[in-house]
C-alpha cells in the first residue's frame, strides 16, 4: 500500500515508525516543508549554543510510550528533578502556586485562603476556563495567578475557552492548602517532578531517534517539500509538493490542518469556514545569554505579571553539561505568544527586544539592559492549539469530513489536540492499530 505521510515532526515520524512493522505497509513516503524534520521537536543550533523551541522535557503517566521515548536516545540521558518556580511580585513562590501559599505576602495569602475555604462558586458546573479555576481554586488564587497567567500565554479571555485545558488539574484538598499556607511546600503533579532530557542534541533527539530507526527500504523522508495540492480520482490520492507529485492509496496528514484544507482539491466552502475558525497561538522563542547566573538551580519560570511581555523563561543550563557552555553565564529560552497583527506581531525587531530586555531587569536576571545578548530569535507559527468554545464543534465537522474523503488526521495541528510528545506517540500507535485492522476488514 502506498502510504504517503504529510509532515515529518514527531506525529508524521512516529506514525511511519508504528506502520514500517506492519504488512503490507513498504512504502511510505513523508513529505515535509521543512529544510529538516522534526516539527515542534526540532533544536536550534546556533554558535555553538542549542535550544527548543520552547521547554520540552520527558516525562508521562504514559509508562510504555515513556520507555520508547528514552529507548531511541542513542546519547543517553539526563534525569532530573523539576525545579518550577512562579515568579509573584518579586518573591519565587513553587510550581504549582497552590502548593507553595506560604510564600505569598499576607494580605494575598490570606485572600487565597479564605476564598477557597469559603468558595460560593464550588457547586456549579464549570463549562468554560475561568468558571474551572473559581470553581476549583476559589477567586483568590485564580484571580492573584491563574487567571493572569492564562491570559497573558493564550492572548485570549479565558472564558471563551472551553475545559479541555484544565479539566485533568487535580483539585487541592482543604489539608493541603492549609498545609501550604502554613509553610510546607507540597510537591504537586508528581507525574512532572522527575523527568529525563537527552545529554546531546536536544529534544531533537527524540525525532531523530525515531528517524534512525525507520527502515530505508520502506520510508523514505523528503524535505523541501511544501504540499500544495492534493487531489483524489478514483480512490487513488495525488499530492502535489514541491515540483514533484506522488500518487498514493493511503494519506496520512499531520501538517495544520489549515494547510491541508489550502491544498485540498474538494475542500467545501463550510469546510473552510469551520477551519478558518480554528484558534491557535504562534510563539517568538528568544535564546539569550547573560554573564552571570542570577536565578539559580532552576528550570522554568511562569511570570504572570501583565508587565512583562514573555511568560515563561526557562534555563537551559539546567538541563546537563552539554548545554552549560561556562560556569559565568547563564543561557534562557524565553517564551512570547502571538497571534498574527496583534500587538506583538506588529513589533519591531528593536522594541520587541527592548521589551524582553526590560523584562529580564524586572523579574531580576539581569542587572542592566546592555549585559543581555541576544543569541538567536526564532519565531513558529503553529505553537499552541486554543481551545474556544467552538472548538469542539468545528473539530467534528472538520473531522467527519475528511473521515468520510478517507484522510487520516493525527498530530498536534494535523487533528487540532494540544498533545504532548507522550500523547502523540500513544495516538500514533493507535492510529496505527486502527489503519491495520480496516485494511484486514476490506
């Protein structure tokens, strides 16, 4: 069966991976836009330095995808031991904020507490994000951190998301909290506490991996190769990318499904209303170095405070030797989400650096401005998968559709799910097992 595999990040990578094993399936090509594969996944090699895009690390509830994950680390890896912090009016309160309240100044500690003791929204049915975190929380941590905080990463109003989001967040029993507020640090998702990163290479090790380990004589990975029409004839698919077009019996899209829509042949005018209404976020990633260490032995860092234009930094210093270059400086993936013409999007390239420079003074990292060198600026445009409100209904539709044209939607923005890596490789195995069992049935 000719299977042709649109996008070679992890989802496009891991689904030839799972097929490669299967009968039948010795011939399958993946088409990516891309100069190399990877996707999301991908690192950034820069002057000597590596980065993400964005803090990528290995960790899941998921025990098999997990191993299969470190299984295809050839260099190894790291293990480590999450160390989060939230960054609250100048004080390090730890990841979750929930489970670090003693930290806080006592007039808000004291809100925290007595909101979610005496919570007035905790027997309503939650149906969108904020009315999860009252519900859950209470007003005072939602509104000192929660809701701040998931306003400024989705630069959207979190009552126009649904819960998708939030709806596997553990609620916090009174003992705990009490506990917190009295000065335990309470160590929360212990899934996350314990993670691995690969000593070399990256995140990027992890695709790579799997890249290694695709049989040659049956996957074959073609880059450069932007799709740009797909057209079906009598059950036989012709996609169309770069100057070259593939006929296939079989397609497999892991690309947005925003650009899957643009190239196919048959798409419906609803069609392209139901994905024009899809929600996502793009990302600026700035990867700088300082010449000194001012925040420690730490990982990641939420910033809620809206006057600050990224909301998460995270030291790549702390993820092993290969990426600490010297003892007297310290290395920062910074996070800015952006969606297109907004306010960060119509940014200069000075002023945006200027605001992430007057970021790094105020959180503390930096003492001056000019100690910030910039090392690379890295911008993605598929980054974060929105929920709104209408998500749910424009993913059925969009869905069913293709379902019934006989193309497999998977991926982060190929089937429009925010999936970690760990999620990806579940679907994809699924995926996989389902692909098999049809073709037995026919």
């Amino acid at each position: 069966m000719k299977t042709i595999i649109l996008g070679a990040g992890l989802s496009g990578i891991s689904t030839a991976y799972f097929l490669q094993e299967e009968k039948g399936f010795d011939d399958i090509t993946l088409l990516e836009m891309e100069s190399t594969p990877g996707g999301l996944c991908r690192s950034i090699k820069k002057n000597g330095y590596i980065y993400d895009i964005g803090p990528h690390i290995l960790f899941s509830k998921d025990k098999e995808m997990l191993e299969l994950m470190l299984s295809v680390l050839d260099e190894g890896k790291n293990d480590l031991v999450r160390s989060n912090q939230i960054l609250y009016k100048g004080i390090k309160v730890q990841y979750p904020f929930e489970n670090d309240l003693s930290k806080l100044p006592k007039d808000d500690l004291h809100y925290c507490i007595n909101a979610f003791n005496h919570n007035p929204y905790e027997n309503y049915n939650a149906t969108n994000m904020i009315q999860f975190f009252l519900k859950t929380f209470g007003e005072g941590i939602t509104n000192t951190y929660l809701r701040p905080y998931n306003e400024k990463i989705w630069k959207y109003d979190p009552a126009f998301m649904n819960t998708s989001m939030v709806d596997r967040i553990p609620k916090p029993t009174e003992e705990e909290i009490r506990r917190s507020a009295a000065g335990e640090t309470i160590q929360g998702y212990l899934h996350q506490l314990y993670f691995s990163f690969p000593t070399k290479g990256g995140i990027e090790a992890v695709p790579n991996g799997f890249l290694r380990r695709l049989d040659k004589n049956k996957c074959k990975v073609v880059t450069d190769s932007k799709v740009t029409k797909i057209e079906k004839k009598n059950d036989v698919y012709y996609v169309t990318a770069g100057e070259k077009t593939y006929e296939a019996d079989l397609v497999i899209s892991t690309i947005p499904v925003q650009a899957l829509t643009s190239a196919y042949k048959d798409a419906t005018e609803e069609l392209k209303e139901k994905v024009a209404d899809l929600r996502y976020n793009s990302i600026i990633i700035s990867f700088v170095k300082l010449p000194y260490d001012l925040c420690g032995e730490n990982f990641a860092f939420m910033i809620p405070d809206k006057n600050v234009i990224f909301h998460r930094i995270s030291k790549m210093d702390f993820l092993g030797d290969e990426y600490h270059h010297s003892k007297e400086e310290a290395t920062y993936m910074i996070e800015v989400t952006y969606r297109k013409n907004d306010q960060v999007d119509t940014m200069s390239e000075e002023d945006f650096k200027k605001a992430i420079k007057d970021g790094l003074v105020t959180i503390g990292f930096a003492k001056d401005e000019k100690d910030v060198e910039f090392i690379d600026i890295t911008k993605y445009q598929y980054a974060y998968v929105i929920y709104d409100l209408n998500h749910t209904s424009n993913m059925e539709f969009i869905r069913d559709f293709y379902n019934k044209e006989g193309i497999i939607l998977n991926g982060r923005f190929g089937n429009f799910e925010y999936w970690n890596m760990d999620r990806i490789l579940r679907e994809s195995l699924e995926l996989k097992n389902r692909i098999v069992e049809n073709v037995g049935e026919k």
